[in-house]
C-alpha cells in the first residue's frame, strides 16, 4: 500500500494524492475536496454507490486493483455513473467496473449511462483520458454506455450489455458544437452485446456528423460484435458532414438486426468523407453494409474484407464496393485458426 502511494507521489508532484476510503469516505468526497487541477484520486477495492461529477476538475481517478474488484454502481438513480465536463485532457478514469447509470439529461435525452464527456467549452488538447472501465448494463436515450461530445481518448475499454432507447447502445460519438481542431479517438475497446431501439438507431456504435467545427473521429482496431438493433443497423452507424471521419482496423461481426438495415450504416452527407478501410464486417445477420450518398459526399471503402453475412454481403451499391475494386475482398478470416 505505502508503495503504491509513494509511486502515485512520484509521478504526481504537482498535485495531491487523495485515497479512497483512507482519507475520505466517498469517491464524491475525494473529488469535491481536489484541486482544480493536478490531483489524484486513488480507489481501493471494493464496490462503491455513487453517481459521480468531476465538477470540471482535470484529476486524474484510478482504481488500485482493476475494474475486476473495483466497482462503481449506479444503483438505476438518475444520472451518468460518471460526469467528465470541461476537464480537459488531464482528465481521466481508468481502471473501474462502471454499472447501473442511467444518463445525464443532455439536448433533452437522457445520455451517457455508465460515462459521459461534454468538453463545451472549445477547449484546447486531446481531452480526456477514459482508460481500461468495464462499462457494464448501463442504459440511457443516447449512448447506453457511454457518450462523448467533445474532443476525448476512449482506449481499451469493454463497452458491455448496455442498453439505448434511441441510438448508440454502446457508444454515441455526438457532433462537435464548440471549436477543437482535436479528433474523438476511440481505439482499441470491445464494444458487445448492447441495443438500441430507436429508429435508425446503432446497437454498438452511432457516430454522428462531424459537426460545424470538428476534424474526425478517429476510431481504430475495435471489436464491434454481438449487437443488436430493433430498426436500424445493430453495428454501426456512421455520418459525415464535414472534413471526415476514419474507420480502420476494426472487427465487426455477428451483430443481429433488420435485414434492410446492414450491420454497417454509413452516411455520406453533402462534401463529407469518411474513409472506411481494412475493416472485416464479417457473419453479421442484418446484411453486411449500407450506403447512403448525397450529392456531393465522397465515400472512401478500400481494403475490406466483407464476408459471409447473411442475407447479403452489401444492401446496396452505393459506396461502389465491388470485389477487386480498391483492394475490397470477400474471405473467410479464419477466427480462431492458427
């Protein structure tokens, strides 16, 4: 224990390490009583009910053992199990079970189950950090598990069994409204077995319109599977309505929706370009890929592997993906075969 406090020390010298529940009796205690900026907040093991608000504080909250033994529930009260506003990208949250969260009322929807970020203050910098959470059975409008609008890092998260009454049962990117040259990285989680009801509404991802100010979302080398959507495609769904979102490297398979509406949903707005690459959309049961393409829109699909989804590989041939065609391939990727 004294260890892992003289580490946190070390790597922190300009701010104060605060521990749960040593010196304070609640993570709400602990953050309350932290600095603007600088500190950190460190939680022992255990199961913690508790809504939580980093009231604008860019702080660093870090579990000591890992989501596996340390908890943060909701208890179903309204509210996100975790507010990020205007933190800033010295925020973070790693290393948490977060369960039991219903959503921060947002443009009047209940959004952000487990996790919500709202940086809406234009602020400079990458945003916040949220690192390593288990995001389990969280529900909300928009974003079941969570919710993002603003500049953020969403890295090596398991985004679980959460659930959207209109879009995002995993996760919703929300268009920019405040300028940040910064994109929404989103890389590396497993986002699986989360729905949506809503029409047109993803049952892992919706990525929304790049919006006024925004560059991209970047989202890369994800696990997309095992979704599902009553109306809308229970992949993804991604927009574009501006200099462009990248979809690369990710997995997405065996997510379960409407025949018409394809695992994958991509949205080409008027001068919008989504570059969606190396992708394997593969053993999905809602068709494979759907394109829309309005004037103007500049699709990008190169170098996919799309497979063995059923009814139909793509709903459509608007994004001109034809075998052959910009290194696009149907293949067997073998899961599980050395």
């Amino acid at each position: 224990m004294a260890c892992c406090a003289q580490a946190l020390n070390a790597t922190d010298a300009q701010g104060s390490l605060r521990i749960v529940p040593d010196h304070y009796p609640t993570i709400q205690a602990a953050i309350v009583a932290s600095a603007p900026a600088g500190d950190t907040v460190l939680i022992r093991s255990g199961t913690y009910y508790e809504l939580l608000d980093f009231q604008e504080k860019a702080i660093v909250l870090t579990s000591e053992s890992g989501p596996e033994s340390t908890v943060i529930d909701g208890g179903g009260n309204p509210g996100s199990v975790a507010k990020l506003r205007d933190v800033g990208e010295q925020g973070v949250l790693r290393g948490f079970t977060l369960r039991g969260g219903t959503g921060t009322l947002w443009h009047g929807t209940r959004s952000g189950g487990g996790v919500i970020v709202l940086e809406t203050l234009g602020l400079s910098g990458q945003g916040p950090i949220i690192e390593g959470n288990w995001i389990i059975g969280n529900t909300a409008g928009c974003g079941g598990g969570v919710l993002v609008e603003g500049a953020a890092r969403i890295l090596r998260n398991r985004i679980l069994d959460n659930t959207a009454t209109e879009s995002g049962g995993g996760l919703f990117v929300e268009a920019f409204i405040t300028p940040n040259s910064n994109p929404r990285v989103v890389q590396e989680n497993e986002i699986c077995g989360c729905a949506a009801f809503g029409p047109d509404g993803a049952g892992g991802v919706t990525i929304a319109g790049s919006g006024f100010f925004n560059l991209q979302t970047i989202f890369t080398r994800n696990i997309v599977a095992c979704n599902q959507a009553a109306l809308g495609p229970p992949g993804m769904r991604i927009a574009g309505t501006g200099p462009g979102n990248l979809v690369e490297g990710n997995t997405i398979f065996a997510n379960q929706g409407a025949s018409s509406a394809g695992a994958v949903s991509l949205v080409y707005g008027s001068d919008s370009h989504i570059t969606f690459r190396a992708n394997a959309v593969v053993y999905n049961f809602a068709s494979g890929v759907r394109c829309y393409v309005a004037p103007g829109g500049h699709p990008s699909f190169e170098c996919n592997d799309i497979h063995g989804n059923a009814p139909a590989n793509f709903v459509d041939d608007q994004c001109g993906p034809v075998w052959g065609v910009n290194n696009n391939f149907n293949a067997d990727p073998m899961f599980g075969q050395a």
